[in-house]
C-alpha cells in the first residue's frame, strides 16, 4: 500500500489522501479550507473510488471539483452527504461574494450528490476482493473511520473525538495493522467537558444578573446542536439563528446517528428559532442569542452584535478555535471586529469556552495505542511530532504533503 497527501499532511488545511492499492487508486477525503484566501489540496490523479469521512469543508470542500474528472462512487453516510451538500451551495455562494476562484459550479454539486454510495456504522462493503467497514468517528454526527481490510488492516480515521458529548457517542479503537490518524490536537489537552460547561453556564448567569444579553457563536454543523443541548440545563429565554437550523433538522431526520434524538429535540423545542426578518428583531431581545458563524466572519452574528457591542455587562462567549486574521481571534486578542470595512471596539466581555470535537493530545495516544497497529501515520496537524514521542513504540510517519509513504 502507498500512501500520498495531496493536503493537509502537516498543517490543519485541506486534507486528501491516495491511497494506492494492488491494482486499485483510492481517494479519503478532498478538501479546502475556507481562509481568506482559501486553501486547497494538490490535484489528484485518477482513481476508482473515494471516501468522505465528514462534511466539514475542510475535509469535503472540493469533492465536486474531483468528480468533474472521475466518475466515482464515494461513500459516506446520510447526514455527511446532506450537510456536505448545504455547505458546498454556501462555499459557493462565498466564493461569488468574496471573488475567490471557483473551482466548480451549482451542476457539479448536484452531481456530486447523486455520486454518494451510502454506507451505515457498523456496514461491510467488497470491493476489489479488499473488505471495507464503516465505524463512527465520535467527531460529529455521521463522520466515520473507515477500516480496509485486505493483505493486512488499515485503519483511516478523520477527526475523531473518544470522549462522549451531548450529541453524539464517543468512538473507540480498532484493531489494525496500519493507523491513519489525526493530530489536530497534538500537545494540547481539553478541560474535562463538564467543567467548561459549569463555567460557560456560569457566565452566562452573571452576563444575565449584570443585566446584560448573551451572544454565543457557533459553527453551524455538531457545535449549534452541542450549544442548544448545554443551555437546556437552564431557563434561559434563548434563540437560535443561522445555518444550524437546517443542520439541525437534518440530524433529526437522522436519529440513528445521535446519541439522543430526543434530548436534540427538546433542546430545539426549548429554544426560539429565527425564521423570518421579524423573529430576528425579537430575538435581539433574548437573554441568550445563539448564532453564526462560530468565527464571527458571516451570518447574522455581526448584526447582533451591532446591538451590544458598547454594553460592558453583556457577553460575547465563543464556543470553538479562532482561526489566525478572523474576526473571533479579533476578539479574542483585541477586543475588536471588522463590520462592513469598519474596525470597531467591543466593550462587552469576550471568553473562549473549548467545545471541541476533536480528541486531546492524550485521548489520541490512548485510542492509537488501542489499536495496537504496526505503523502509524499522522496527519492534519502542525505538531505531530508531540504525539510522535508519545507514540514511540510504534513505527511512527509524520509525511510531508507530495510525499508518498509506502507500508
């Protein structure tokens, strides 16, 4: 088996991956990562079949833009291929607004849907005489391992996440021969999940008691169902807003992938959704608007915050990792926004709460050494070789992208 990154070998960027097999060219993954400029992986040569571990874009971004020259089945489950869909009509709506190059059109992405084979947890699939099983990844709802087995085992995981959320089971390891892993996390650790939603719970009491409102916001796709499902533990009068909407919908359609259809729904239930110019301006009136983008760069976040950003006792409480030139980091490091090519001070109170969907640094060694593999490669991270001292017992690789590893 060779391997070759054409993205996202080491960085955390658009991640493809080739994988060539006896006779058989395979593709995991082809994504772009929507920077400002965007980032793409390498162009792919031809092959004969594809994966897609999840919707997040940079992991689904240019799947289009590969079926435009293979005509290729790719797996995936159900809610990846709706959200993936719902995301792609929106990258490309960007690109017009923004005037990056497009890289496809509207047919492409309609074709790309008719391309998905869809696969289930836990369901086997023959192809080529190599044996293919599908396990949850625990990243987000419908993301997935993908184990091959054939001459030996080889085990790709995407992102995964080991420990439990709200929304969605934790993964666990898998017996192989070969890992694929990623190393976002390498080096660093999360605070124990119950903590941080004590502490963000807790903000969001004082922002309230301080008479000020609360803007919490979120990435449309795991985190704005994650955030929902938090703010049920209190009685807060609470709207939600954004393309976590519809996201939100289509994982219900799709119970069997979440940990607990009905805790979503009632978190849904117990919070207002904006659905029209007049529910918007109520909901400026909540105690807690919840709202994208999680880096506050689009959506209706910037017009709530418009609102409230000279109010010292209301809150801005970000919910996942700020992107270096976003409008989040802004935040974070100096209390600032860009809104309508203006660089504007913020004077409510800005906090980072870590609800990441990804597993720490030690939860990461802990699943690889539970998969008991003889090789280990890690990819989509900038600090691999962390993980790789932890992991030394292993043959580990840490590839470059264009590099081909051969196992």
């Amino acid at each position: 088996m060779k391997l070759n990154f054409l993205g996202s070998a080491s960085s955390v960027g658009p991640l493809s991956l080739v994988i060539h097999y006896e006779d058989m060219s395979l593709i995991f993954d082809h994504g772009m990562l929507p920077a400002d400029p965007p980032e793409y992986p390498l162009r792919p040569p031809l092959v004969d079949m594809g994966f897609l571990s999840h919707s997040h874009l940079d992991h689904c971004g240019m799947i289009p833009s590969l079926l435009r020259q293979n005509d290729i089945p790719i797996l995936s489950t159900h809610p990846t291929v709706e959200v993936a869909e719902l995301l792609l009509y929106d990258s490309l709506k960007i690109a017009n607004i923004e005037g990056y190059p497009k890289h496809f059109e509207k047919i492409d992405i309609k074709n790309t849907k008719a391309a998905f084979d869809l696969v289930g947890y836990n369901s086997k699939r023959d192809i080529g005489g190599m044996e293919i099983e599908i396990h949850s990844a625990g990243h987000i709802p419908g993301s997935s391992m993908f184990e091959l087995k054939g001459n030996d085992t080889t085990l790709f995981t995407g992102d995964i996440n080991t420990k439990n959320a709200r929304l969605i089971w934790g993964t666990h390891p898998v017996e192989c021969d070969n890992l694929v892993m990623e190393s976002t996390y390498s080096g660093e650790n999360h605070e124990d999940r119950k903590e941080t939603e004590k502490r963000f719970l807790d903000k969001i009491d004082d922002s309230l008691k301080a008479g000020g409102q609360v803007i919490v916001p979120v990435f449309a796709v795991g985190r704005t169902q994650e955030i929902l499902m938090v703010l049920n533990d209190r009685d807060y009068n609470i709207w939600y807003d954004g393309m976590g909407r519809t996201v939100s919908r289509i994982y219900l359609n799709h119970g069997g992938f979440l940990r607990s259809p009905k805790a979503l729904k009632n978190a849904m239930n117990n919070a207002n959704e904006v659905r029209s110019p007049s529910t918007r301006e109520e909901a400026k009136d909540a105690e807690v608007i919840v709202t994208t983008s999680g880096m506050v760069e689009g959506g209706p976040v910037l017009e709530y915050m418009r609102d409230i950003r000279k109010d010292p006792n209301s809150s801005i409480l970000l919910t996942g990792y700020q992107v270096e030139g976003s409008n989040g980091r802004r935040l974070l490091d100096n209390g600032m926004i860009r809104d309508k090519g203006a660089t504007l001070p913020v004077k409510c109170d800005i906090e980072k709460y870590d609800f990441s969907a990804h597993a720490g640094h030690d939860d990461l060694v802990e699943f690889a050494k539970g998969c008991d593999p003889e090789n280990i490669i890690l990819c989509h991270g900038e600090k691999r070789e962390e993980l790789a001292d932890d992991l030394s017992e292993f043959e580990v690789y840490t590839p470059q992208e264009g590099e081909v590893v051969e196992l």
